[in-house]
C-alpha cells in the first residue's frame, strides 16, 4: 500500500468518525465494532491485489475491443470539458457498475465472492473496504473500462475515481442522511443499507453505486420511506478472517459447509 493510501484512509477516519458520531444511524454502534479490525486489513492491503487486477482487465480491453473503437471517438470524449466528461462518466460508469453488480448476485459462482461484502453485519465507513479483490476488480472494470475504450481524459477519469471512492464510503457510513426526494435520483447510506438488508423483501434490489435511478429504470428500487433494515448479512457460512474471507470462494462446497456461519437461517 502506498502512502497516500495511508493518508487517504487517514483522512476518511478523521472525516467520517466524528460524522458518524454527530449523525448516528444507529447511535449505539461502536467505532472498534465487530470485525473492525478484519476490514482495517482490507482497507490497508485491498488496493495492491485489485489495482493489478484492474489494470490487468483494462489493459486486456484497450488492446483487443479497444481497437474497434475509431481515434476520432476519443479525440471528441476528450476534448470536452473536464465536468462534462465527468458527467458523462458518472452515468455512463454506473450502468456497467449495475450490470456487474446484478450479475455478482444472480450468478451463484460470482456470489461466492460478493458474499464477503454482504457478510458486514455493522455498517460504517470502513466496513465498504470488506470486498473481495475479485469482485472489487471485475466490478470497477465494468465501469472504468467503457471510459478507456472511448478516451476520456486521465483527469476527468481520475477525479470520478476520487468521488467513486468517496461516495462508497459514505453509502456504507453509519449515518442518518435524509437527502428527500433526491434519494430516487442519488443513492443514499438508506438506499445501500437496504441492499444489504437481511429481509427477504430487500434481496437483490438497490443495485447502483451512485445513480439510484438506474434501479429505477430496471425495477430494482427498494426504499420503504423513511424505514432502515433491522438487521444485516447473510445466511452463508462466512468464515471471519481476511486470509480465509479471501480464500473462501474457491473453497470446494464441503469445506465451505463446514465453515461456522455467519448467521442462522
């Protein structure tokens, strides 16, 4: 890990600790809550397995589909203003992240991996570092590799990276934010709490990252006014540790069966 990924995670704490304080969700929850430090380790040694991951999909893009894209296209994206690319982008970026998203719960192989994230049975700030490289890798190629293959500028590609990373953090924070009747145009820490509801009304609903209406559009929406999940997680056997969490999806079934679960049914 770098060490302005040090100084980032830094600033996150130092940001979104007093927030959570001052606007708790849940007021009782404690900042060294349970499995804090496993999804510190994800948050200090995530970034070098999926960055490699990531490059590795976007490389393998750009010099096979990428070739089919005309220099024109990318000459136009990026000459445009660097807040129209960037708008642009953030639409554009979170159609292939709810794609991904949707098929990481559809498909039952692909779910063994974003299991891992669904098994944070407290949310906060520094519980959205608990993903698998796998999943974190194939799900941020979905959408930054649309936004290579027709030029944006690095600026403009850089910069929706930052507030990408931003808005995780504050859709998983234990606050309570009431942003109106934005909240089915934008997602919300309540749109994103209610995807990792353990109610059987909320699975596999509230698939976007930034743009709430996509599951609009695709009939994915769940936001039950102003009401918050009474409980978080799954029933999958979800071991406790980084290095297990990190190894579980290609455990065979048996060995998997065996493993403590995370909740009961």
């Amino acid at each position: 890990m770098t060490l302005f990924n040090y100084k980032a995670l830094l600033i996150a704490a130092l940001i979104f600790i007093p927030i959570e304080h001052l606007f708790a969700l849940r007021p009782g929850q404690k900042i060294f809550r349970k499995a804090f430090f496993n999804d510190l380790i994800y948050a200090l040694f995530n970034s070098v397995p999926t960055t490699v991951g990531l490059i590795a999909i976007v490389a393998l893009a750009t010099s096979t589909v990428g070739e089919l894209v005309p220099d024109y296209v990318g000459h136009a994206v990026s000459s445009q203003p660097v807040w129209l690319q960037l708008t642009e982008i953030i639409v554009i970026a979170d159609f292939g992240f709810y794609g991904a998203h949707r098929a990481f719960h559809a498909v039952p192989f692909l779910w063994r991996f974003h299991a891992i994230h669904h098994s944070i049975e407290e949310l906060d700030w520094l519980a959205a570092h608990r993903i698998h490289p796998v999943d974190l890798a194939l799900t941020k190629g979905a959408s930054f590799v649309p936004l290579y293959l027709l030029g944006f500028s690095s600026s403009a590609i850089a910069l929706f990276a930052i507030i990408f990373h931003a808005h995780g953090l504050l859709l998983h924070a234990n606050i309570k934010l009431n942003i109106g009747p934005f909240r089915w145009l934008v997602a919300s820490p309540q749109f994103h709490h209610w995807h990792h509801a353990h109610e059987r009304a909320a699975y596999d609903k509230n698939f976007a990252g930034q743009l709430a209406f996509i599951d609009v559009l695709f009939g994915t929406m769940h936001l039950p006014g102003d009401t918050v999940p009474e409980r978080y997680g799954v029933d999958d056997p979800i071991p406790p540790t980084y290095v297990e969490q990190l190894a579980y999806p290609l455990l065979p079934k048996s060995k998997i069966n065996e493993a403590p679960a995370t909740r009961d049914a």
